[in-house]
C-alpha cells in the first residue's frame, strides 16, 4: 500500500490500510429458482433484442446498394 506523505495525529488512522477483519459476513443466501428463471429470461430478452436490433439495422445501414430506380417527386413527373 501507499504511504502516506502528511503526518497523521491519530496512528490508528495511519495504520487503518493494514488492518484485517477475523469476522467472516455470513454466506449468501441461494437464489432460488424462480430466481434464476427470471434472470434467464431478463438475459435472453436482452440478447435478442441486440440481435434483433442487428438483423433490422444491417440492411439499412448497407451504402453500397442502389436503389433499382431514382426517385423523383411529382411535381417532376407534370413537366
């Protein structure tokens, strides 16, 4: 760890980077599973909607096709 470069007036502050807890937090529950169904479906939802985006998004960001006909308004079409 870093040293501290400005004198501390408390040691216990000084030396609170070295200390170590001997009190284990209690183990986690389990999910259950209901749980875990929920965040499947969460995780599949999102993943298709990211493939989904994909498969609608390629063709319209594709530049190098051209369109079979040029567009013209129709005004142009009465001249």
């Amino acid at each position: 760890m870093f040293r501290r470069r400005e004198p501390v007036p408390f040691a216990f502050i000084a030396e609170a980077d070295k200390f170590r807890s001997n009190v284990t937090p209690p183990p986690r529950e389990r999910a259950s599973a209901s749980q875990i169904v929920g965040r499947t479906l969460i995780g599949l939802t999102v993943v298709a909607g990211l493939v989904g985006s994909l498969l609608f998004g390629m063709p319209a960001m594709s530049a190098h096709q051209s369109p079979a006909q040029t567009q013209q308004s129709e005004a142009a079409e009465g001249r």
